[in-house]
C-alpha cells in the first residue's frame, strides 16, 4: 500500500527536516530520536508500536509525521511516497528512530470524512514561464487566451504579492479613456480570474487555491486584490531559483547535480510573452542574473571535479552572453587549453552515453597505451618468428609483442598462444612438404586467445590467413568476423578497461580497403557490440603519427558524428561506407 494513504484526510505534498524552527533540505540532517520521545514517549501516551498508533496522535502532529530510522539512506531524489514507506517500514524494527516533520495540507475531504484517494493520484498542476508560457494540469497541458495567460503571468511577475485588481486592469487593460477604473472594467478582470482558477486550481483544494482573494485599502475603500502562491514544484522559476542558490552552498558533485536540473528548466527568456512591460522586468532581470550565476558555479564545479571538457560549453554559452566580459573569455580559453593538455595527441573523441562507452583516435605508440588492454592481429597459423622477417617482420605489430612486451622470449609468447589456443579447434595441419617454414597448425579467423599481463590482456586474434609461401592476406568479410569475435573475448576477459587497438588491416594483411574505411570498420563492429553486451569502456584506436596524412580522418569523423548516443548509424550513410558492394576491389568508390 502507499503510504500516504495511510495518512487520513492529508495528501503529502514536501518533506523537511525541523529542529528548533530552522528548515533543513531532504536528506541533509536527521533530527534527534529525543524529538520522537517529546511527541510520544510520556506517560499518558506511550511509543506507538504501529502506523494505526502513529495516525492516533493528530493532535501531536502538526498535521501528521513521519518516521525514519537513522539507518535509512534518504536522498534528495527520494518522493515523499517512498521516504515514508522507508519511515514506515524501519520505525516497526528499531528503537533508535528519528522524525521527520511532513508539510502536509489537508485534502478536500479532511474537514468531516477521510480521504481515499492516493497521493500520487492528486492532479497537479505545473506553471512553466522560463520560456514561452505553458500550463499543464495532471501532465497535460492546458490552453488558455493569450489576455488570460498575461493574466497569471502578471501574478507570477508580483512574487507572491498581491495585486489590486485596479492595477491589474490598467497594466493589462490599458488606461481607460477617462482614466477610472469602473466596476464594469473590474468586471473584465473578474471574469479573467474566474477563467484563470479554472485552469490552475483544477484538482486542488478548494480550501487552499493558487489564486486567493483578498481586500486591500487602496483608496477609501477597500478593493479586491489577487495573489498566486504556488508552491516551488508548481513554478519552474521559483523551483529554478531555489536550486540554484542550494548549489551554490553545496559541494562540488552535488552542485553539479542541482544545477544540471535547474538549467534544465530553463527553455528560453522568462516571462516571454510580457518581458518588456514594466511589471516583468524585476523578475526577468533577477531570473537572468540567477541563470548567469547558475553558469558560471557549474563552470567552477565542473573544472574543480577535474572535468574542463565539461566545463567548456557551458563557459562558452556563458561568454557568448557576455561579449564585453573579459573574465568570462578569459575563462572559456583557459578551460581550451586545459582540455587540449587532456587530451594530448587525441585527434578524434565521441562520448556514446547511450551505451556507456567512448571512442578516441590517437596519434601515437599501442605500446605506450600502459593503460589499456591491446588487440593485436595474427595469421591463422599464430608464427612469432621475426628472423630475417621471413616469417613475421619485426617492424610489424606481432613483431614488436615479442621484442617489446615477451622480452624478444619467443619461447615464453608460443607457450602462452599454446595454453590459449587448448580451447581452439584447429581448422586444419599443413604437411611440411607443403609449408617448409613457420608454424603448420592452422586456425579458424576469428580465433582469440587472451594473454595475461599484469592487470591487463593482449587479445592475440587471427584476421588473416597466411599462406604456405608465407604471404599473408584477406579481405573485408574476414577482417569483420575477426573484429566481432575480438568484441566478444573482450566482453569475456577485458576486465572492463580501455582496449587500444591499431589500424588492423593496414600492412601487410593486404585488406583492399583505403585506411579511413578500415578505421570506419573497426568503429562499427565494435559499437554493434557494445549496443548488445558493455564491456569496455573505451575503444582507442592507436595510429603511428607517420599514417596519419594517408587517413582522411575528416571522413571518419563525418561518420562518427552522424551516429546516435547508441552508435546507430543512419541507414544511407552506413551502406556507403561500409557495404562491400559500394567498393571495387580496391576499395575505390564506386561512380
């Protein structure tokens, strides 16, 4: 059951934190358990040991409260629903309890019978003017005339003030010709108020509406005057204020937090449809320096979090706000530099958030990638002899394992391929009439053996099949298997690190395509992967700074950039680039 319907006649709307009158945010500050004892533990009225003795007690609780053990975890993203059914819950079980005070209001049934309606099921009503105006009433939104919009736009511009209906008419209306307000021009202003708590007020208490009447002593009479007060959840710019000035006295991470959602409610120039009348501009004005401020503690929080790449278009949003501020610029090209420094020799980046992981592009060595596990592509028969580069060329990726990472130890790295390869089925033996030289065994493509490094792989993969005159080639299907499988290991023994990997491919696997297609190759196979199992954070595509002028790496990024946060690529683009039927033989477009 949901807890606030076992709260009779009251429909919870907020929760705070109250000890000796000050007003702490949710989930900042529990109160003593002594506090619990002053509302229940005297002789007269002993410890409630259930829900039906704690809603015994109205007239203790100023209306009603609830219970929370201190050993439960209340966060700011919690709803009152689910913050007292954790109250609830833990307050059967343990003696050490704390109180949380609810703000409550009663229901529309709480004077005389008692409310069957759940909490969650109250309309609400939402008044959104960071942007063009919007009502919305239980999610939907709610058409008004633009005479009745600049009616409750008025309302919001007082800040919870009342406004005399005369100067209602007046800043709305215009001055009557004879310059008096009559009663059949506060008629009109009537009726509009009418038209307005239709709207606004639809599903709430009656006893308690968002627009109130009141008297006021203007003149030597009294006069009606109207007065909104919605509370913060109600009104995105009071709820964007309020957010803004928490964060600015929070650590941090929770800045970041809070400031992310209030920016989020900003949709455009306050109060837009009456921003040049003279009864918006305070409010515009306050939201707009708020909304400055919001920018420029985000920046802070950011840079101080150690993320400057995050940092930087929000400074440049903030700058371009501020042409003559020079801080403000000086601040967006420190904030450059430091992402430049970051990333160092990186020359392509894309965040994936949809499936957690990114892609870089790097010039520089995969040995030197001491961070990272390293693919590394082999033939079918897994050779390691780099002699006189008969075999394998020691310049070549394979070549600088054994010297680089094995020491130049070719027994060591074959008896490490052997001890993988136990749980590969062989394709087929080669006699050695056939293959005088070099391994005979030969192995499926797509074969991986993962090899152990201290707190790393290599993922040892085949992606080419050599042949018994020792020229190794394949082609694009090839290449492909070879690259879904390694995803696939990797998802299997990657230990959730970065995977750097070179241009696979490129040399002497003689794979007919041009390098950017290759790159493009390796991009989408692995972000396939990742859409149907994470298992890396980073794929690192490592390139030797001397290929770099031989990759159009604009057609890479082109590529890159026209993909989803999943990494779906559209369908015209994908097909040409990466359907074989696009290339000829070597690897040219087709005209």
């Amino acid at each position: 059951m949901d807890p606030a319907e076992a709260v009779p006649g009251f429909h919870i709307v907020a929760v705070r934190l109250d000890q000796r009158g000050e007003t702490f945010g949710l989930g900042e500050r529990l109160v003593s358990h002594h506090l619990v004892e002053s509302f229940f533990g005297d002789r007269q009225h002993p410890r409630p040991q259930s829900i039906e003795q704690i809603l015994a007690f109205p007239h203790r609780f100023p209306p009603h409260a609830a219970i929370a053990s201190d050993k439960v975890p209340v966060r700011r993203s919690l709803s009152a629903s689910q913050v007292l059914q954790a109250c609830f819950t833990v307050f059967l079980d343990t003696p050490n309890a704390s109180l949380l005070k609810s703000r409550c209001r009663p229901s529309a049934e709480s004077a005389g019978r008692q409310s069957t309606e759940p909490e969650n099921q109250v309309t609400r009503v939402r008044i959104c003017v960071l942007g063009s105006t919007a009502l919305t009433v239980g999610g939907t939104r709610v058409r008004m005339p633009p005479l009745t919009t600049k009616l409750l736009l008025r309302l919001v511009a007082a800040e919870g003030e009342a406004v005399p209906v005369t100067r209602l008419y007046r800043e709305l209306w215009g001055l009557p010709h004879d310059g008096q307000v009559t009663r059949a021009h506060r008629t009109q202003v009537q009726q509009r108020i009418s038209e307005l708590r239709k709207a606004v007020d639809a599903g709430e208490d009656s006893a308690s509406p968002l627009v109130r009447t009141e008297q006021m002593l203007s003149g030597p009479y009294p006069e009606s005057a109207y007065r909104l007060v919605p509370d913060r959840d109600r009104l995105d710019c009071t709820e964007f204020i309020e957010l803004v000035n928490e964060a600015t006295c929070s650590d941090p991470a929770t800045a970041v937090v809070l400031l992310n959602r209030a920016l989020g409610l900003w949709k455009g120039r306050p109060l837009q449809e009456v921003a040049e009348s003279d009864f918006a501009e305070p409010l515009v004005r306050r939201l707009m320096g708020t909304l400055d401020t919001a920018r420029g503690e985000l920046v802070r929080a950011q840079a101080d979090l150690g993320h400057p790449e995050l940092a930087l278009p929000v400074a440049e949003e903030r700058a371009a706000g501020r042409p003559d501020d020079s801080a403000a610029a000086a601040a967006v090209r420190s904030l450059r530099r430091r992402v430049r420094a970051r990333r160092g020799d990186e020359i392509l980046r894309r965040e994936f958030t949809g499936i957690s992981t990114r892609l870089v592009v790097k010039a520089g060595d995969l040995f030197d990638q001491h961070d990272a596990n390293m693919a590394v592509g082999f033939c079918d028969t897994f050779d390691t002899a780099t002699e006189n580069d008969v075999i394998i060329s020691r310049d070549s990726v394979q070549g600088q394992l054994l010297d680089r990472v094995y020491g130049g130890d070719r027994g060591l790295l074959d008896r490490a391929l052997r001890k993988g390869l136990q749980r590969v089925e062989p394709s087929g033996t080669e006699h050695v009439r056939d293959k005088p030289k070099g391994k005979r065994i030969r192995y499926p493509i797509g074969s991986v053996v993962p090899l152990s490094l201290p707190g790393r792989r290599v993922f040892a993969f085949v992606h080419c099949r050599q042949g018994n005159d020792l020229v190794t080639r394949s082609d694009r299907d090839d290449l492909r298997l070879s690259l879904e499988c390694l995803w696939a290991d990797v998802a299997v023994h990657g230990l959730r690190k970065p995977t750097a990997i070179p241009l696979v491919g490129s040399g002497l696997a003689r794979v007919e395509l041009e390098l950017e297609q290759l790159m493009i190759l390796i991009i989408d196979t692995f972000l396939a992967s990742s859409r149907s199992e994470r298992h890396t954070p980073e794929l690192r595509i490592v390139v030797r700074p001397g290929d770099l002028h031989a990759i159009r790496i604009s057609e890479v990024a082109r590529f890159v950039e026209a993909l989803d946060d999943h990494g779906q690529a559209p369908r015209d683009l994908r097909g040409r680039l990466l359907d074989s039927a696009t290339f000829t033989a070597k690897g040219h477009a087709r005209s």
